[in-house]
C-alpha cells in the first residue's frame, strides 16, 4: 500500500516537475494539487520533496509557495486521510 502510494507519488512528480533541477513554484502547486486529487497526503508528498531540497533550485521561495498552498487546501493543515467520518 505505502508502496503504490510513493510509486503513484513519483509518477505525478515526473509528469508535473520532470525532474529536482525543473521545480518551481508553479509546477510544485500543480504536483500538489494532483496528490491531493488522488487522495494523498500532500503534506506526505511535500515531506517527500523536502528530502530533496538541496537539489532543488531557488527552494526557499518553493519551500514557502508549497507550505502557503498545503494550509490553503488541507484543512488547519492537518493530514487529509481520505476516510469520511463516520
């Protein structure tokens, strides 16, 4: 399962960003905005990126634009697990 989530993860990162060295602030809320779409965590797939940050050009202004986007469509920006409540 965490397996399928991370491969679903990189896909979308590959068709959104292409590569580390291809982010930006653009692209980053796009690749957010698909995880969200498929039902994972963006705040997962930002912990993700950030693992990577110091391949990633220009990261502080990246960093910011991915948080500021997290808190706007995560609710408090707390983990989305898409389970209703029951």
């Amino acid at each position: 399962m965490v397996n399928d989530i991370k491969q679903e993860m990189e896909r979308i990162w590959a068709e959104t960003c292409d590569s580390w060295e291809n982010c930006t602030e653009e692209n980053i809320q796009s690749f957010l905005a698909q995880c969200l779409e498929k039902s994972i965590d963006p705040q997962y797939c930002m912990s993700w990126v950030e693992q990577h940050s110091n391949q990633i050009p220009n990261w502080s202004a990246i960093s910011k634009v991915s948080l500021d986007w997290v808190n706007e469509h995560t609710s408090t920006g707390s983990p989305i697990n898409g389970l209703e409540p029951k």
